[in-house]
C-alpha cells in the first residue's frame, strides 16, 4: 500500500490486516485511490506554488517580528470592531433599560412584592443581563471545548493525526536562532515568571487595600494550576518532546497555555475594569499576542501537540470568565490606576525574565534542543513532477489495481 501524502511527515501509513491469507482489496478501492490521488496532486500542486516563508521552510527573525506586528495590527482591529458594535447597539439598550424601568414599576404597583426574584431581576440593568448571558455562551463553548478535545485525545481519533502532522511541519523549520527565541517566550509563561508576576500584582494590590481583587487573582492562579494537575494525570498522554518527569510529563493541556492565558487574562481584566476603551485595546491586543506567542513556542519546541495548546487556552478562559462574572456580580469591583498595576507586573516579569535568560536560557536551550533530536520526524516526501519516480508509481497502482482485484477471482 502506498503512503500517505497527507500523513507522511508524521510517519503514518495505512496498516494491512494481518493474516495468513493474501490480502485482497475490496471492489471499490481502487476508485477510492484515483479520487484520493487526484485531491493530493492537487494540493500537491498548490502547495508547490506557496512562498517559502509561508511554508515554513525559511523562517527568518523578520519574519517573526512581521508575523508578531501582524497579528497585534489585526487584534487591535478586532477590538476596534467591537467597540463600534458596542456603540451601535447602545441606543437599542437604552430603549430596552427604559421599557425594564416602567416594567418593574408597573409589576410593584399591581402585585407588591409578590414576585420578589422577578422585581430584582428587573432592578438590574440590561447591559449587566447582556454580559451574564455573554459570559455564560463564552464559559460554555470554552467548556464544551475542552471537554470535547479531553474525550477526542482519549479515543483517539483523528485529531492525534492534525497533531502530529503538525509537530512534524514545525520542526522542519527549526534553526538555531529560532530556537533561543522560542525558548526565551516559552519562560514567559513558565513557574519563574508566573509565579514573581503573581507575588508582585498581589502585593500591589494588598497595598492598595483591593482586598476582593487579591482574593480573585489567588484564586486564579491557583486554581487553574490545580485544574492543569488534575487533567494531567488523569489523561496521562505523552509529550511528543519531553524534558520533564513525574505528572509534568504528561502533555494535555499544556501549562504553559493555561498559565500565561490566566495571568496575562486575569491581569488584563483587572486593568480594564471600569477603564476608557482608550485603555483597554491596548491591554487586550498586548495580552493576545503574549498568549499567542507562548502557545505557538510550546509547539515549536515539540513540548506539545497543538490540541494540548488548545485545550489549555479553553480551560484558561473558562476559568477567567467564571472567575469575572463572579468578582462583577458578587462585588463592587475597584477602578485599579492600570499604569502602576501594569508596570509592577511588567517590572517582575523583566527582572525574573532577566535572571532567567542570564542562568538558566543557554540550558534551557539545549535541553530542549536535545529532547526533539531525540524523537524520530519522517522527512518530507520528495515534490512530485510530472515524471518523477513517485507520480510514475501512483499512476501504476491506479493502472494495476483492478487487476489485482480480478486475479484471486478468477483463481
């Protein structure tokens, strides 16, 4: 049986059933193969005609610095989308406040306090009603999302086959400068760095007496760090690339995805609380691409497989809306002077970033190195023309297939 061109490069191939009989292909197969080579020619040729860059086989640090700006660029026009969508649909919450204000006076006139939980539903404010119910669709999809990758990497099903095609694409781009600068972003949402961002936020906010806000970001950081441990050893799935032991050895979700999207989430909504969106698209655009930038170093640097990287920015954002809702409904939440916060958080995360790159990155570096050296990459198959060896050999099956039908039935 031919190989794969889709699965090559993660070393699959369709397996034979083994028997001692000869093993004869149904009558349908070899329509199957025509239509399944005709679709990889195809995208043989359209992945022929991409850029380099763009098929990652010469990533350059302009390359890298563009893709970054890039992506900051379309994250502060997505949240400029959403601030005009904000202002459109403020007249209609106007009007539907002022229809909630007479509808409440009218149900306390005619019935008293008889219906008290529907007097003090309409007491609040329409705005608030919408973001309840925009943070519960958030919480369930972010839910329904990890559990549905938890269920698919237990079964096993084609989604391990995205993630190793992707692990193997990945690691044909790796050079060495790209491999320390993957490696300084991934410390960004290592131990070191979460754990001095958190100490110095909570004490700026212990000093600043937001003693519901400290209390919420304890919360945050733990608890999703105990989430983490829990779905670790109870999946138990390997790392494609390990330089870890005990239950950190294990790869979903990835804690560096759901560390740097609770620090870096929960630190940018305590920032826009109650803040001019002036202030808050800069914080969330910034908060993006640092998220972003560390997931895409995990899978760089082989520590996991894409739906590990995913399934951990869902569990960080289940966990940072649920934690939201409740610090806006349950409490009066504090306006927080954004800059002094920011700069606390961005000065501990330097000063740890600093020692880190000093004692340990040139380590680190290697270690990393040495851990996807040590796992086997199938090399990319060779580009098929229209003469090659390997086109040839694929237009011989689709001739010899009904052939090899027919022979065992005329034996």
């Amino acid at each position: 049986m031919r190989t794969e061109r889709w699965f090559y490069l993660a070393g699959m191939t369709r397996s034979l059933p083994r028997s001692n009989t000869e093993y004869t292909e149904p009558a349908h197969a070899p329509i199957d193969d025509e239509i399944d080579d005709e679709f990889e020619d195809t995208m043989d040729e359209l992945i022929a005609e991409w850029p380099a860059w763009l098929r990652f086989e010469q990533p350059t640090p302009g390359l890298l610095i563009g893709g970054l700006l890039l992506f900051v660029v379309l994250a502060v026009l997505g949240l400029c989308l959403v601030r005009i969508a904000l202002v459109l649909i403020h007249p209609a919450v106007r009007l539907l406040d002022s229809l909630r204000r007479v509808a409440h006076d009218a149900l306390h006139a005619r019935a008293g306090d008889r219906w008290p939980r529907v007097l003090k539903l309409l007491e609040r404010e329409v705005a608030e009603i919408l973001l309840v119910a925009i943070a519960a669709a958030v919480l369930l999809a972010s839910g329904g999302l990890l559990i549905w990758l938890a269920m698919a990497v237990a079964a096993e099903t084609p989604l391990v086959r995205v993630d190793q095609a992707v692990f193997a694409w990945l690691q044909q781009g790796r050079q060495d400068w790209l491999d320390v600068a993957m490696t300084a972003i991934t410390e960004f949402g290592g131990a070191r760095i979460v754990v001095a961002i958190g100490i110095a936020v909570f004490g700026w906010l212990a000093w600043r007496r937001a003693w519901a806000a400290a209390a919420y970001w304890t919360i945050a950081l733990i608890g999703a760090r105990a989430c983490v441990m829990v779905l670790k050893y109870g999946l138990a799935r390997g790392r494609p690339a390990s330089i870890y032991g005990g239950v950190e050895s294990f790869s979903f979700p990835s804690g560096h995805a759901t560390s740097s999207m609770v620090t870096y989430g929960f630190l940018a909504f305590l920032l826009c609380v109650r803040q001019p969106w002036r202030v808050r698209i800069p914080v969330l655009a910034v908060t993006a691409t640092v998220v972003v930038a560390i997931g895409l170093s995990r899978l760089y640097l082989g520590m996991h497989w894409l739906s590990d990287v995913v399934a951990g920015y869902a569990l960080g954002m289940a966990w940072i809306v649920m934690l939201a809702t409740a610090y806006l409904t349950l409490h009066v939440p504090a306006r927080l002077s954004p800059a002094p916060l920011a700069g606390v958080a961005a000065a501990a995360a330097l000063a740890m970033g600093a020692w880190v790159a000093v004692y340990h990155l040139p380590h680190n570096v290697e270690r990393y190195r040495d851990a996807a050296k040590a796992v086997p990459v199938a090399p990319a198959p060779e580009t098929e023309t229209e003469g090659s060896p390997a086109r040839l050999d694929r237009q011989s099956d689709r001739v010899l297939a009904p052939q090899a039908v027919a022979m065992p039935a005329a034996a």
